[in-house]
C-alpha cells in the first residue's frame, strides 16, 4: 500500500511524493492524519531559513527532503499491543480509531536535562521532531503530519482527544501547549511585583497564530489589558475579537508611539510582560522599552538562527529586566489544553482561528498564503473529507 | 564648625573641601564616619561615565560637585528624638556612639513600587543617593561618605552593626547586600533546573570586590563549583583564597577556552549560574555561551550607561536563558549580612578584602588605586585614627 | 450634626446609636457609606466568636461595642489637603464626591512585617480594624461601615473606584482581594507538579460569598474543574450559576462519597487545590484528604479561635501536602480587583451574589439573613437611596 | 554461592539467613556492600510501626520476613551490559568495582507523578523499596542492604561516589538528600517574607542522624541561628560541634521555656524554618509556636501511621503558617551531595556522625543501639573488614 505525503524537497519546493507504508514495529502505531497545522517552524524551513537549538548540543539544520507538519490531530489507525499501553502519555489504553494529538519532540530519555526534568524537552538529542527530522528519505520515511498516514515510533507522546472538541480546533493544542510561556510568567509571580499577575498588563508583539494564541490564553488566566503589535489589520482586528484591547498597527506607527501608548494605558509604569511572537529579533527592544521596571520579557518567537541585535546591556541592569527564553513547550500541558479549548468553544470565535484549509497537493499554496497578511491558521487535510466532528 | 570632605569637583578632578556643620532637624542625625568604600559607582563618575538607570523615570546625570562614598560604617554623632526612634529599619532605638551602616537610597515611600515592594530599592524617585546625588552644593552638602561626616535625612535607613564587627568588615556591608542576586538566583530554584540549587556551579565575570563578595557569598550559600575570570592575576589569587575552585586568566586565555574549560567542569553542560561582575557588557555574550540551558545569567555589574551590544537573540531561544537585571540590592538584608560576616570571621581571609585605606586628602589617589590590578577594596578613613574595632 | 449608625452592643445585639459627627484632622477624610458588606467575622462576632489572630502579637478581642462593617464603598464626603494627597493607595489624588473602596487594615509601618512586606497585613499593630476595632465608644467612633458616614484615619488606604463598575459589586472589593488565596496557589506553580495549574481542579468547602468569590476568581485564572460543597442546595446552585462544575451538598451525601467523587472526576488523583471557605475547622480533614500528592490545602476560613481538631500528621507528610494558612488579603490588589470585576460584568450574574439589602435600623435582621441558607452576599445602605449607578 | 543477610523475620525479632545467590538478568546488577546505615525507617518496622504512606495509593504494610538497610553503599561486583550502560542515574558506564550509592526507591515511570515529575518520588507504585519490600522470602530476596550482596533490578538509580569520600561518609548520602527538605525551604524565599533566606533562624526538632544532617545542611546553605531540641544531651552536644547555636533539652524545659527562648533568640518574632526530625507528631504543636507568622514548617520525621493530634487550625490561618510534608527526598541530587560531602570533609566533625558499626550479625544490636540517646548513625557492615577507603 502507498502512502501520498508533501514533501519539502528543498527550500521553496514543494511536491507530492508517495512512500511505502511501513509495517508495525514493537510499541509503535500508525496514524492518520485528520488535520496538520502550517507552523512558523515550517515557514522558516520553506524559506531556507533551517538552523534550529543553535549554541545548544542539539543544534541542528533541516535534512531536506522533509515531510513537514508538526501540529497533527491523527486517529489511530493501526497500533501494536505494547505501543496500546504506552503511547498515550496519560496512561490510556489506546485502539484504533482513537483520535489524539501527539508532542512531535520525542525525547532520549537518558540525558541530564531528561533525567532531571523530562515534562519540558531540553533532551539533548531529540529524534525524530516529526514534521523536522529525519529526512523522508531514511528510515520509516513518514516522520510528518503532511501526508496520509504518519509513523509514530516509541516514545512519542499521544494525548487522547475529548469527545467534543473539533477536529479543527484539536490541531491547535500543540500551538497552545506553546502558550505555557505565561505559565512560565504566572510563575514568577511568586517573586514580589514580578511576572504575570491577575489583571497585568500583556503585551504581544506579533499577531501569526502563536500570538493570537497567546492573546487566548491570557484572556483565560486573568490579564487585564492586552496590547499587540502586527503590520496586519486583519491580525489585529482578529485579536481583538479574540480579546486584545489594544491593536497597535506598526506600519502606521513609530515604535515611539507605541511605547507612549503602552505608558498611557499602564498608567506610566510600562507593561508587566510581553511577549515575543514575531520571529524576528530586531522587535525585541522595542519590547524591553515597553516593557516597567522589573517586567518580563519572553523571547519565544526565534527560534531558528537570524544573526545578532544590538542590546543596551545597561538598560536590562537598570530596569531590573527578565528576559526568559523559551523554545519550546510543555510536554504534559496537552490534555489540560484539550480540555480548556473545550471548555471555552463558546467564549472565542476559534472558527475564525482556522482562516485556510489545504489538501496535500496544495501545500506549498498553504505555506505561501500562512505568510501572507490575510491568513491565521492553515491547516492541511491530507485525507480529504476525513473530519470526525466538522464544526458546529 | 567646619566639616571636611573629600569632594568630586568633575570627573578626574577630587579636592577637600570644608563645610558648615549643620544643624539637627526633626528626624534627622549627624554621623561621623569610621569608613567609607571606594565602589564601582565612584570609578564610573571619576571617569565620567555618569549616566545612570537609563531608560527608567529615574535616569539621572551625576550633579558634580559630590561627596562620593556610599559604602558606609559611622558612629552617630547627633541624633534627634525622631530620629532616635526612625532611622534604624530593624527598630532599634539609636543614641549617639551607636554604630550603624546605612543604605544609600532613600525611597520615595509613594510611587508604585515603594507601595508595592519597598524592600528592593525600584523606587522613582530616589532621593538622596548618598555618594551620588544631590550636589555638595545644596541643602546641607553633607551626603556622602568621603567626609568627616554626614548627614542623614528622614527616611534614611541605617542598620545597627553587632559587637564584634570590625569596622572595616562592616564597611563591607552594602557590597555584601548586592550579593542579593545569588539569593535571587537560589529562589530561581523553585522551578526545575534553574536558578541556583545546592551544589551549583557559579561563574563570576570580574573579580574586583563586587566579584569577591560573589565569590564569598556563593561558598556561604553552598555552591559547588565556582569559576571566575579576570584580567589580574592578583584578583584571580584572591579569589581563589576567598573560595573560588577554577581561575581564569582573560589576558592568557580565548573566550573559546575559557567557555571550554567551563564545559569541561559541568559534564559537558554548561553552568548553572553566571554573574557578570566586570561593569563592562562586552563580557556578556561570553557569559551567556558559558551557561547550561536554562541556566542563569545575572547583569548587575553595567549600572551606567555604556551603549549597545550585539546579542544573539535566537541564543537566548534556543537555550532558554533567564537574564536578570539587578540594578541594586535588597534594603532589609543588612543585618542578615552583618551577622553572617560576623559569624563567617574565621572561615575567609576577610582582611585581605581590604587591601588599601586613604585618608580624605588621599581620595584622588584611593580612586585611582582602585582601579589597579593589584587593589581589592580600597577605604576612606576620613577620621584619622577613628576605629571602634582593629582588626584582630 | 449627627451620624446614625448600627451599633453590636454586645453579642446577638445590634441597636442604632447617633454620634456627633468629628471633625477633620491632619491627613484624614469623612466618607459617606454608599453600601457595607455583612461579612463572616460580622457574623463571628454577633455571635461573640470574638478571638482572632491567636498565637500573633496582635491576638485581640472585640472591643464591644462596636459599629461593624468593613467591606465598604464609600463616597469622599470631606478630605483635608494632606489626606487628598495621601489616602488613596495608587497615587490618585482624591476629592469630594470621588467614589472609593477601602482597605479595613491600618498597618503600623514599622514593625518587621511592615518593613519588609507591606502588601500583606502580617503587620503586628494593625489599627485600627474598620468593623472590629477600637470600639465606637472610643476616639472619634465612626470606625465601621454600618453608619452613614466613616472616620478615615491617616494610614488608611482608599482605592478609587471605575467608573462603570455598579455600586454594589464595589462593595465585593475586599470579598474579591481575599481571593488572592488562589494567587498565592499560581505562584506555587513555580514547583513542579504543585499549586493551581492551568485547568487544574479546584476543591472550594463552603459556598458562602469567600466560597462563591473562589469560584469567580477561580473560574477568572483558568481552573478546568470546580467541585464545591455546601449545605444549602440554593448556594450550591448559586456556585453552578457562577462556574463550579459539581456541586456537592453535604447534607446529602457522606464524607467517604465526597471524596470518592472528586476521586472519579480527577482520574483517581484527588484535587489540586482544596480552599476552606466553611469558617469551621472539622472540614479539613475531609478537605485533605480530597487533595492529590503534593496537593495544597488553603486555610482561610477558620479566622476566629474555634478549638483543636484531631489531624493525621502522618497523612500531611506521606501525601506531602501543603498546608497554607491566609488570614487576609493583599492590600496591593484593589485596583486590578475592580478591573476585572468590571472587565466581566457579563461574564458572571453578578447581580445574583447580592441577596439582600438592608437599612441601618435592619442591620440585625441583615446578620441574620446572612446566616441563613438561603441567603448570598447581604448588604447595608446607610443612606437609603443613596446609589450611583444602580445595576442594570 | 551462598549469601548471608541479616533478616528482621517480625517486630523485634533479628537472625542471620543464607540465600542463593541470583543470576544476573537483563539491566541488572548485583553490588557487594560496604556500608548500610540503620535508618528511622528500620526502626519503625523494628518496632511494628509498620504503615506506611498512608492516605495515598502506595500505603502498604511491612511484608515481613524483610532484610533491612536502604542508606547503602556498595561496589559493583557484577553487572550485565545493560546495566552497565542504564543504571548510573547520571549516565556514567559502571564495571565492576566500581563503588556507589543508590537510592532505595524504584519508581514505576508510567504514573502521573513519574511522566510530570520523576525527580521526586511521590510515584504511585514504588517497587521495590529496598530494605522495606519485597519481603525476602520472594523474587531475588536480596533487596535489602543488610546482607553481603544486594540485587539490582533495572530501574534502580546508582550513583557513582567521588574518590576520596571516605565509605562511611557515601552511607550518609540519601540522608543528606533528605535535606533537600531545606533545599525545598530556600525555593520558598521565592515568596516575600516566607521560606528559608539567607542569615534565617532554623529550628530543629530532634536530633538523631536526620536532625543532625538538616543541621550541617542549613548551616551549608547560609543559615544564621540553629536552634535544636532533643532529649539527650549526647546528640545535643553533638549538634553543636557540627554547628548548632542553642541547644534545648526537652528533658530539662517546658514547651513554653523553649518557644520563649526561640523568641528571645529571634527578636520576638519567632523563627523562619522549623523542621520536624523526631518522627512523633506531638511536637508539632510546639514547632508550629516557634514560627513566626508566615514561617515554615517542615513535616518530615513522621513518615509512618501515628494516629491523630489536636491542633489549632485557626493558629495556622491567623499565622499564616506554611506546612510542607515532605515524605522522600529528590532523586537528582545524589551526585551534589556526595560532592558536597566531600568538599566539606574538614569543616565539620564527620567522624563523629558515626557513631557505631556492626556486623551482620550484629543487627539486632545496631536496631537497639540506634534507638538509644547515646547513638548517632549506626552503621552496619556486611562484609567484615571490606572498606576502601578507611577514614582518615
């Protein structure tokens, strides 16, 4: 049996290839694929733009050909008795039909950072990252969730799906496990005037899904104000249907008057945290200068190499800044997730969250509109007409 | 009565000058200083690198003519009702012949942050600055240490030094206070790998006494492993009597050897903490190479302005580095730090922390001194043969 | 002139006594009570349970007579120059006709607490307390809200109200500020695994107002579950109506059920935050053995001496819980709590949490009604009629 | 092969049992051992105190006939290849000779605690506990460390011991890692005013060898007073040399002289940390006096049933006291504490933490021996004159 994927032969190119299906291996499962959400990291890949974890031990640059697609929502379509036990990282047993979300990091197990604190993937040797490595071109081939079927060897962590939750909405919780960023903020607020406290004002500098998804989440934890920045009008009124207070255009703005607009709406103290989500780092001062006097800044969005910025050292001294970095997500944040999308479908208007849907053979159109203005989340439908729920 | 007072005319320039005496007010005293130290600060306005807290409502511009000297061990002199029942933070009552360190700023007690944290110092409007703001020229010109005496306002916060403090270990007390930032860094520890945990390893970047008193307090606080980095095989020496494992040598290394060495003592890993100590932010991309994912960076040695440098901000990402900025320490700590100095007396080669004393017509000299390579803590005696305590 | 006011002569005993009105003094202010929360200790106290802060320096007991009441929203009927300057907690400058909530507490200022964490009464001289202390035969009387006008003292802390906020959810200011229980429980999601999680399940005990404004600020910060227990089925509704998920009446089913219940509906975990919210202390034990592993217990019910109760102290290290005591509020969250409070005016049915209101010559009927089961948040209005913005 | 062990048959009741020696499996190893210290828990089961974990899902009963002994260390007699690769905690390859700790608890790794936080073990299924269960009468028999030889199952956690730490100090190791107890206090200074800061006052309740480490452990971390009760004057005077300040013999005051002394001691406010080490409930009580408001108290001594004890619930709320159990100690922190161990072999009496050493046959003395006020650690060891490492 045949198995059709899109794959990203190389940067800016994309094609439909088929692979063999691959047989069923000790504690491994094949899915397939409901939904595969276009993420920046594919973006980037499809731009050249390929060296990820740089300075760490796993950096890495895209073994192209790749099977993109990290943020699936796949059912369980065959599945080995040992893999039934201990796939599902909540401990359920799973069968086929099952419908879950997966973390596409897998992780070692065996290093420092695994050893000490596995429920966050600072593993040293990652592998696979579905939808990253490895190349379609070595071992079970179907390491990515552009395509039919997906091979999801030991270790990976499936989560299952609540009965409720669209299939759609299902794709986005890897995206919001990414939001465990103002987890991170509401955590220090455990140190005095510091971190992400109720009612504390949030900015958000990039309105892609990441920071739509991070205007969700602080609306749901307790800010008070949200502010976001995007060069787009359709993002921006977007955010403000999905919450955000304040839409800052940067087109038709100086980074001077933004910073003032923050100072006026935080009654001249500056933002208690903001967030990165642009992938760019030459909007990171303006971010710091946003931001009061012992305020927070995540740096989340680049997270592949773009060169170096130039930082006033004393500015991050005097203003007491923290400056936290995070590449990553938590692992055992996915079904809290699944259930808060749930629980909430009829406080945000999430069918607006999904602005495009693509087939396999339209994927590199999907990459190019998920860059465009106009777009929110993309997502691929490898098997057309295969959704469980629709969207009511 | 005239008042001498070794005096910052402009930047290179120092000369005593003679003031009035002046007279008590409500809730005010007059010390008469034992000893004051020559701080980083103090270079930075000799050198005319005056800005400070840049970016922040309090950004100001040092207003020669001052009386440097923020450092303090005095004698209370004078001391009205008010005052006698005010001024000590932990509550004591004071009468003359009392001897007190103080803490430069003087809070506000009303902005946001006064109202909100009072115990670290990220007041608005900070005022006086002992040693650094207002001018010899106004008011009652007495506000820094280079001086016969001083003249403490309402609100000045001064601390009752334990019998059996010698003075000059006491005049280390402010300095000891910055060390704050490995306390900040151990409470770091409340979420997995990060921060400062029992047997961490510490990199201390700049050995002059603020890199020290790190050193000392980090082995006080159970570091395992602590590495510094120097230009002065002096300093480097002294760290290593004081509690320090690993010296490196800036002027006999690469950064690349040095950030090897560092590897090679963690397991391949990186460290766990780094402080940059140096004043100068050039070191910190060195720094943050030096550290493990998820470790912590601590910037507190550039408190004056010093322009930009360029940052990897996809570094900060991908290694999930936490960068603190600490402009300044915690003002309930002084008694804790003077109980530990006393308690720790035998465990450091304390006399050796201080390595040069000048009396006020040597202040020039003091100044230059302290910024050798063959100096540690360098003291103002402004009362010749003033001294409660020897040195046993 | 004179100000009508409802007395608690002694235990069981409220009677409406006339005091001439006082003059303003240096820094002080005279409110005209627009609404006044019956509150537990009011309750307490009527019922002569009169002990609180047992085991504290500030250990006392009611001073009776008194005028009760500390939950007020006032308006600034008179302000001398200082007090305008001074009152209010975020630096507004207050004027006649400003509308305004208050903070009970008075904190000294000096003591260890008070100079080292001023945002949480730990202060050991709190005076007065608004609605407990001194009594009205002292000084200058008005120190409760169950009058038509307040005495404000210098020290006292005023927050401006919103504008769009109605009247009678102001005065649920302070009832909301206690809920920073559930603050305290985010920031101790800085330890792995412990604290008040995103979509974690939250246990409240007792659905009075603290027990319903639990579940609004729960609800508000991203709980997923919200179990609550009662013994009135018009209370636990109430809960429903405002967000709990299972509601539990405990007249009706056995402690074993309970617990097994809140069992099932966490995977067989038990809760990961349990508030008590009943003011009785034989609810604990069933409130720890709701909780999972490393569970935490906030104690904020039982404020008035009530006895000792019989605890398994094996349990509390086996399952390694938390046990976190909280006697009050955080003074440095007024303002957000208004906020937010207007910021989801349609997101809860507010106007459900008042269930009565009452004139001053029916303050004893008030406390009554407010223990009975078929009553919510009851009110006094001092000065029939006197309402700013009614409640749409 | 025959393998002599020391067996506790039922309450009370020692002798000397042969048993085959195992085969080595697949991930497995057997260590010949040095030393097995008689722990609390060994005590307990000795005196048919023999419930454990209680409340949770992992309570269980002594399986009697058990070998006991869980503090172990041992050297590596034979290893099969995969364990050689997996068993090292810290990932180094073991052979045969090579000498390490381990740590008695097993963690099942597919349960909630062990997939979110494996540091520590709050794992629903601990198995086996060595020197607790199994019983020795099936599988392997040898899970105990009061025998020649202990068999090592896959999953076991080992740690390699640093040259030059002498064998007796490594079988001190997980009793150091049980302070991670203050380790847990310091994170809490996360929070103003709460938790173990720098310069604290920390109070010890009982001194056995747990008591005694939690004394070295503060005194490591930069505590400032260290204030210990016990009954006998032996281990008190004990404290002292390794760094208590006050000792209090419980023999010799009141509860109240003593909490009146720990006030004296701390300005009247009580002290910042207690930790119980008595393994009796009736002392909390007296910790809980000895706080002050917002002080910490550590539920650590009794990790077995001892039924129920009145306390004053509202004592907790109105002192905002923090009560953490903590029944386990981190399984990450092996490595640091023998590092730290090790590099503080001249600063304290080491020596004398041992007080006594057995042979096999001598177990049953070493149980009594241990309980008397004249013992500190008890050590038992197997093989008579096997020791690498002498103590100089």
């Amino acid at each position: 049996m045949k198995v059709k994927a899109a794959v990203m032969v190389k940067p800016g190119k994309m094609e439909v290839r088929e692979f063999d299906r691959p047989k069923l291996e000790k504690g491994t499962a094949i899915g397939k694929i409901l939904y595969s959400g276009v993420c920046g990291t594919d973006k980037h890949s499809y731009l050249g733009e390929s060296i990820q974890y740089k300075g760490t031990k796993n950096e890495f640059d895209i073994p192209y050909p790749i099977i993109p697609g990290h943020e699936n929502v796949l059912v369980i379509d065959e599945i080995d008795e040992e893999g039934s036990r201990n796939l599902e990282f909540d401990g359920e047993i799973l069968h086929p039909g099952d419908r879950v979300t997966m973390c596409p990091d897998v992780i070692c197990g065996k290093c420092f950072f695994c050893k000490n604190f596995p429920s966050y993937p600072w593993c040293e040797t990652l592998d696979p990252e579905y939808g990253c490595r490895p190349s379609c071109d070595v071992g079970k081939h179907l390491y990515g969730g552009f395509a039919e079927f997906i091979y999801l060897v030991p270790g990976t962590r499936l989560y299952k799906v609540p009965d409720g939750l669209p299939d759609q909405i299902a794709a986005l919780t890897e995206l919001m496990c990414v939001t465990y960023t103002l987890d991170k903020a509401k955590e220090f607020n455990s140190f005095s005037l510091e971190g992400f406290n109720f009612g504390d004002t949030v900015v958000v500098q990039g309105i892609g899904p990441l920071g739509l998804m991070h205007v969700v989440k602080a609306r749901m934890m307790g800010a008070g104000k949200i502010i976001v920045t995007d060069i787009s009008d359709y993002k921006l009124n977007l955010a403000k249907e999905f919450g955000a207070d304040i839409i800052l255009n940067v087109n038709e703005t100086t980074p001077e008057e933004r910073i003032e607009i923050v100072m006026q709406n935080t009654r001249g103290l500056g933002a208690d945290v903001a967030v990165e989500c642009v992938g760019k780092p030459h909007v990171v001062p303006e971010g710091l200068a946003m931001l009061r006097k012992a305020g927070m800044y995540i740096e989340t969005g680049t997270f592949v190499e773009c060169g170096k910025t130039p930082i006033d050292i004393h500015e991050i001294c005097a203003k007491n800044l923290r400056i936290i970095g995070m590449a990553n997500h938590s692992h055992n944040s996915y079904r809290q997730c699944m259930e808060m999308m749930l629980r909430s479908l009829n406080n945000f208007p999430w069918k607006k969250f999904i602005s495009h849907v693509f087939s396999l053979e339209g994927a590199g159109d999907a990459l190019k509109t998920s860059m465009s203005e106009k777009s929110m989340k993309v997502l691929i439908q490898p098997n057309q007409g295969f959704d469980h729920t629709g969207f009511n």
